[in-house]
C-alpha cells in the first residue's frame, strides 16, 4: 500500500500565498516549453534547480522566495513527523486546459525521494494521479489514486511512484502548484 498524506495549510500561509502568488500579477513566472513533453508546457518559478545529488555542484537557491516556501514546507514535514535530509528541488508551475486527463505520467528523480505539492488556487478538476508503476517500471501505466486538488491542501506521496498532472476542467483556468522533492533521512 502506497502511504499518502493530506492536509490544508494554516490561514496565514494561505493568506501569504495569495498576496505573494496568486493575487500578484507582478509575480515572476517564466516560460518553461517542455517540463515533462512538448505537449504540456507550463509557466514556472524555479525556487531550487535541480543539481548533481551525488556532489551538490549546481546546488544554489535561485529565487529570493525559497526561504518563505522551505518555512512553510518545513512546518507541513515536521506536522506529518518527515525528517528533512535534504531539498531535492523546488518550483511553482501554472498550467492550463489541454486536452485529456492529465499530463505524461512521470518521475522527478530516479532514487527514493517524496513529493510534496500544495496547491495555491482553486480551480475545477487539476488532480493529481498516482500510478502503480514505480521506477522500476518503464511507464506510469494503472492509476492506484487520484489525489483531489483544493487550494491551500497539500499532499505528501512516494517519489518512486509514477505520477501525473492533472488539467484544470474549464478554459481560462490555471492549476498553480508548488511543488518539492525531499530526500528524508532514516
């Protein structure tokens, strides 16, 4: 059985989101054509970059909000007893209608990790769908749960497993996330 946790963000967070994200229209997003596949691209905020896991070089905080994003991420690990090892990465997408369900099923990193996402705004539909398939797979094939997006939830689920965005239901709606990948220590 795959372990997933859920929960909401406190008011203030959420209020701090909203001023710093959602309700800002001077918040620098970027363009990003192929997070996953050309078929879905994104706008993003990249907090923390991806780097080399086995000697950090590359390892740079690159948004002056990684500090108010890792506080908050720090507060949902140490409610739901996730011992930080270390950051993997950290980013906010903003996505859109495409056609279809979700995104290509995907992994973020291919080693033991977990994913955190919290959602920022409310829109229709926009899951999150986890697959059986883990790493050892070649595809993210059987969805095993679809993780319902509400603004200021987060959820907490094994980076092992395959996993895929879903879409907003409606036209003109955006799905903005933050998204990070933890390693945990044992």
């Amino acid at each position: 059985m795959v372990q997933i946790q859920e929960g909401y963000l406190n008011k203030k967070d959420i209020e701090y989101l909203d001023k710093t994200v959602t309700h800002n229209n001077m918040f620098p997003w970027y363009y990003l054509p192929e997070p996953v596949t050309k078929k879905y691209p994104c706008f993003t905020h990249i907090l923390l970059p991806r780097y080399n896991y086995d000697t950090n070089k590359g390892l740079r905080i690159n948004s002056s909000f990684y500090p108010s994003f890792t506080s908050i991420v720090e507060n949902i690990c140490s409610k739901n007893k996730i011992k930080i090892k270390r950051i993997l990465r950290a980013a906010l997408t903003l996505t859109w209608n495409f056609k279809g369900k979700h995104s290509k099923p995907h992994l973020d990193h291919p080693f033991e990790h977990i994913n955190l996402i919290i959602y920022l705004n409310k829109f229709s539909k926009g899951s999150t769908f986890l697959f059986k398939e883990t790493f050892n797979d070649t595809a993210g094939r059987k969805v095993i749960k679809e993780m319902k997006a509400d603004k200021g939830k987060y959820i907490i689920f094994p980076g092992a497993n395959y996993h895929a965005a879903g879409f907003p239901g409606k036209a003109g709606e955006v799905r903005i996330i933050c998204i990070y990948t933890i390693e945990v220590a044992k």
